[in-house]
C-alpha cells in the first residue's frame, strides 16, 4: 500500500464545487471534474474567463474542500484535516500578482518565510533559501529589496517561497500575466527547469496560448468541465473546438494551418517559428 | 483634446532615502483620435507616465497640458480632466468599492450626475462592450474570477464614454476571445473619435491595433514612432526586454536563409501574403 501511495501524484474524482453567494443563490464552478496528474508531469491549464481554472488550483492544495467528490495530493485526502499543513506543503501555489506576494524588505527573509512558518530550525532555513534562491537563479538577489527587483524576478522569487518548502509540486495560476516578455521567458523557462531537473510536477495556468507548448500535456477547462486533455500538437489540432470555446491557436500555429489549407504542403500543425522557418524552407528548395 | 506633455519628471517618496525617479525628462503630444500605444519593461514608468495624463500623480518637475491648459494650473478643475481622460487602473482591485458589480459599473455615470434611466442604459452598454454577463451585475465584485473583475474595471471607465481612453494592461489576465473582442470594441470607440492610450506587454494587440508606438526604459522615453518602424527593430526592442511579434521574428528569420519577404510584417495576415507570394515568385507547386 505505501508503495503504491508514493508514487501517487494528483488526483480529482467527481468533483463538483459551488460558490455560495448568498442564501439564494449559488455558482457552479466545478461540474464533475475527473483529473489525474502523474509525479513529474508538466501540465498547462487552459480556459476561459470564469471555466474554473482557479477554483480547481485551490483544490488541488486544500484551500477549497470539494462539495461533492474527492481530491488526493499524493495520496492525501484533501478533505483530511489532519493532512491540510503537509498537502499545502507538498503543493505550492504561486499567483499573478508580482506586487503583492512578497511582503519582506530583503529577498531572502521573504524566501524564509514559508520555512519559518513550519518550524525547522534557523540554519536548516538558511540552507533552504539559498538552494531555493540558486534554482530559480536569483542567488546574487538574496540580500535586495524585492521591490527593486523586475516583474519576472519578483515571480522568481515567490516561486523560491514555494521551493524552500520542498515541495513535490508547484500550482502556477497566471504567473505570468502581468510580466514583460522577458519576464515571461524567464519564469517559464525556470519552471521548465524544476520540472526537468529537479522532477517537481508543475501545473501552470495561463491566457498566453504559446506558453502550453511547454507542456507535457494541455488540459482545457469550460463551464467547469474538463473537456480536452493531450499534447499541445493534439490539442491545438482541434482548432474548431479551440475557438469555439473561446481560446485560440498561437500565431504561428494560425499562419501554418492557413498555408497547409491553401495548398502549402507543409505540417499544419506546426506550432513554433524554427519549425515553421524549417518546413518552409524545405518546401521553398522543392523547385 | 490633444494631450501635451513636457520635461516630465516624477520622484516617489522626494527628500527620504528610498526616493525613486521612475519618469524623467519626458515630452511628447497626443492629437485627438490618436491609437497609441505605450510599451516597456516590467517598472518602467508606464503606470507612473499615465497617471498623470489624467492628473492623478502630479509632476515633481515639467508640465501636463490638456487642450492647451495646464492642468495643475490655478482654477482647472482635475475633476472635469478626469471626466475627459478615463484611465483603467493596472489592477482591477484598485479600483472597486461597491457591494454589488452594478453599482460598481455605475458609480461613474452617478458621479457625472445621469438620471436613473441613463446610468441604467450606459451600465448595459459597457457590460455589452466588454462581454460582461447580466446575471453577474448583482454580485460582489470580489467573487468574480479573475477575467470577470478585469472586465467590469474596464466597464467602469466605457460607462464614462471619456473623449481620451487609458487602458494600463487590460488585456492581462483575459481569455483570448474576451480580449479580441473587447479591443475590436474599443477599435470600434477609437474610429467613432476616441483617443486610446494602450499599456500593453502583449505585442501582437499593440502590434495589431496601435499606428503610434512608445518605448519607455527606465523612466525615459526612447523611441516613438510607427508600429511598422518600432516593432522592426528586433534587437532594440530586446535590449529594452521587450520582443516583435512572433510573425514579425519569423519574417526575420526566413530573410536570413534568402526569402525576399518584408522585415516589418506585424499580423498573422500579413505574414500570410508575404509568404505566398514568394513561394509563387519561386514556382513552388501548390502555392495558391
Ligand atoms: N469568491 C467567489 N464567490 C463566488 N463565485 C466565485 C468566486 N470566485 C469565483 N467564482 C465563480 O466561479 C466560477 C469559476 O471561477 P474561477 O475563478 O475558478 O475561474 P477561472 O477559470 O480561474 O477564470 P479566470 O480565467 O477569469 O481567472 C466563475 O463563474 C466565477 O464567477
Ligand atoms: N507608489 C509608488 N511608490 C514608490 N515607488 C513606486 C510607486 N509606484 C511605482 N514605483 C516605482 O516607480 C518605478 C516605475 O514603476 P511603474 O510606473 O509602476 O512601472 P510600469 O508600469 O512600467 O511597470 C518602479 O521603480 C517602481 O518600483
Ligand atoms: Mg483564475
Ligand atoms: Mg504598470
């Protein structure tokens, strides 16, 4: 049984979830959600405004407790009390605004602060936070004012907060939304690289299309329903069910599949600029 | 109302040891039914450079003029400035007070003074603009998702129907088709005679809809021009942290392995046109 519960990653059954907003009335924001995400995977969240996106994070670290159905973070039961510290820990949510998740004056007393809060001893805590601060590359920052500090390092560091918790996995909801595009480029790629190197599962929220293509695997929120699930390739290959629900392909994408449907014949699916720039070059020498 | 500003320059927090220059020595005007649109790394000075357009933030040196009028001179009412310029805050909890979305839409209008009937119908009409479902307008506007709070912020400001529109970010946090359809909306306000102003970091909006471009780098205006020019200069706009489109980029890297293709495509469209067209210069079988 402990075997099998290790490797156990997340999971949602049934879940159904609503938002009392008053005696009378009630939203539903989950609609018999049925997820699971294995250890180690990379996962992007795509949906429209209001599909759920959000309401399903904080399901997946404790903050909400389903009304109907049940979630396991490796194989804990959200709805455990006993359990809620230990699932918050193993799961860390990041959020959109830069300004107002960092709340010390100096960067590392910010990273300690989760640490801190759980108890373990001051020179363990420093160990934590300069191994936090070096894998998202923000050690040289430990001693700045994070208000000093861009938008993309200041995502940088909160996800450091997450990291000195020793977390086995990372909910992202919009990180990026409010950077610059090379903040964008900078907490992606780190959180591509603490998926890759030090195997945390990611779950990454997100309006920008291009940031699925980082993905493992893109799942697709609507009315509270999970209603795709596969690669980036597979998912934007639905391009009629993409727009229809509101969200769209990356340009790129857009450009290939309107070449391919004009006579091109290059692969419509191709999703990034070096692929497009290859599949049109080798089309161009075919003379 | 052209909108003028010259050698502006903000200090936060003037005569202590935290003080920060985040705007210095900027000059530039805006005409009437101007799309502009203003780009720049994350602390900038973009929020710090609007706020005073519409006289939130006052200069610590340089002047802001409105229709010719200083408007920090003796005798401009900056309520009347700020009834002519609508400016959509950065984020939208800095600008929500009341209890339900409805009376949140409406403070505007109820604050110029429109009857019942009046508010009534531009509250309709600005939920209309931004997408904003009837059945949330009862609700508190602190549970919304948060797609839905963006959108009733930018609805707050439509429902003033202000001569010059300010959007800082609007579209962060917006899914795809809300924010296509709310910027083809405001397209729409623009070529009926209103003057925007967009803060952006999405290139492909700025790129799509603003004919003038301004870069900020910290705290200083470093170029301004054409979108075409601006957003053709790759390794300028990185250096700023910023980045062309990715059609532009890709226009970019096929001239390097000899297509005869144009450097400043900005849409899917255009990069569409130039790409077929080559291929068919090149006979390339199957190219329509
Ligand atoms: N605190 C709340 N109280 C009441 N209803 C809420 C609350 N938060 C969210 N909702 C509602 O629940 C539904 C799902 O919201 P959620 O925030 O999960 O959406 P989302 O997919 O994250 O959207 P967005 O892309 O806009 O962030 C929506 O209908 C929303 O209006
Ligand atoms: N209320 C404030 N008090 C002190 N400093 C501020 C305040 N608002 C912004 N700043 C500082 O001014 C600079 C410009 O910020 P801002 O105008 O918000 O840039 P942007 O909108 O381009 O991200 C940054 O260094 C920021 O830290
Ligand atoms: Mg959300
Ligand atoms: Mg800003």
């Amino acid at each position: 049984m402990a075997e099998v519960e290790k490797t156990r990653g997340l999971e949602a059954k049934g879940v159904f979830f609503r938002y009392e907003v008053d005696e009378s009335e009630k939203v539903l924001a989950l609609a018999g959600v049925d997820l699971e995400i294995r250890q180690g995977e990379f996962v992007v969240v795509l949906g429209p405004n209001g599909s759920g996106k959000s309401t399903l994070a904080k399901h997946l670290n404790a903050l909400l407790l389903p009304d109907e159905g049940d979630v396991w973070v490796f194989g804990m039961n959200t709805k455990d009390p006993g359990l809620t510290w230990e699932i918050r820990r193993s799961a860390g949510m990041v959020f959109q605004n830069p300004d107002n998740q960092l709340v010390a004056t100096v960067v590392e007393e910010d990273v300690a602060f989760g640490p801190e809060n759980l108890g373990i001893e001051p020179g363990d805590i420093r160990t934590l936070v300069a191994e936090a601060l070096k894998s998202v590359g923000m050690e040289a920052f430990s001693r700045h004012s994070p208000h000093h500090l861009s938008g993309g390092q200041k995502q940088r560091v909160a996800i450091a907060g997450v990291l000195a918790m020793k977390p086995k996995c990372i909910i992202l909801d919009e990180p990026t939304a409010m950077l610059d595009p090379s903040g964008r480029e900078e907490v992606m790629k780190t959180i591509k690289r603490l998926n890759q190197e030090l195997g945390i599962t990611v779950i990454h929220i997100t309006h920008f299309m291009d940031e699925a293509l980082y993905a493992d695997r893109v799942i697709v929120m609507d009315k509270g329903e999970l209603v795709m699930s596969g690669t980036p390739k597979e998912v934007f290959s639905q391009w009629k069910e993409i727009s229809q629900i509101g969200l769209e392909v990356p340009p790129v994408g857009q450009l290939s599949r309107r070449l391919w449907s004009s006579g091109a014949n290059i692969d419509s699916g191709t999703l990034t600029v070096d692929e497009l720039v290859d599949e049109l070059c080798r089309l161009r020498s075919q003379t | 109302m052209p909108i003028e500003v010259a050698n502006l320059t903000h200090t936060y927090m003037k005569g202590t040891t935290s003080e920060v220059t985040a705007i210095s020595g900027i000059s530039f005007r805006i005409d009437d039914g101007e799309f502009v649109g203003l780009i720049g790394a994350t602390g900038s000075g973009k929020s710090t450079l609007i706020q005073h357009l519409n006289g939130l933030l006052k200069p610590t040196s340089g002047k802001v003029m409105v229709d010719g009028v200083d408007i920090w001179s003796k005798g401009v009412s900056l309520k009347e400035v700020r009834r002519k310029i609508g400016l959509v805050f950065q984020y939208p909890e800095q600008q929500v007070f009341e209890e339900t979305v409805y009376d949140d839409i409406a403070f505007g209008p109820r604050n110029l003074g429109y009857s019942q009937t009046e508010v009534e119908s531009q509250v309709k009409k600005a939920c209309a603009l931004v997408g904003l479902a009837p059945d949330l307008l009862s609700r508190s506007p602190f549970e919304l998702s948060g797609g839905q709070a963006r959108r009733v912020a930018i609805a707050g400001i439509l429902a003033i129907q202000p001569k010059v529109l300010i959007l800082d970010e609007p579209t962060a946090g917006l899914d795809p088709r809300g924010r296509t359809e709310i910027l083809d909306n405001i397209k729409a306000l623009h070529r009926n005679g209103m003057t925007v102003i967009l803060v952006s970091h999405n290139m492909d909006d700025v790129a799509r809809l603003c004919e003038r471009v301004m870069v900020l780098d910290r705290g200083k205006l470093v170029a301004d021009g054409p979108a075409r020019e601006v957003f053709s200069r790759r390794e300028f706009l990185e250096s700023m942290r910023l980045k062309p489109p990715e059609v532009t980029i890709l226009m970019e890297k096929l001239r390097k392995r000899g297509w005869a293709v144009r450097n400043d495509v900005l849409t899917v469209e255009e990069a569409y046109a130039e790409i077929v067209e080559e291929l068919r210069r090149k006979g390339v079988a199957g190219a329509v």
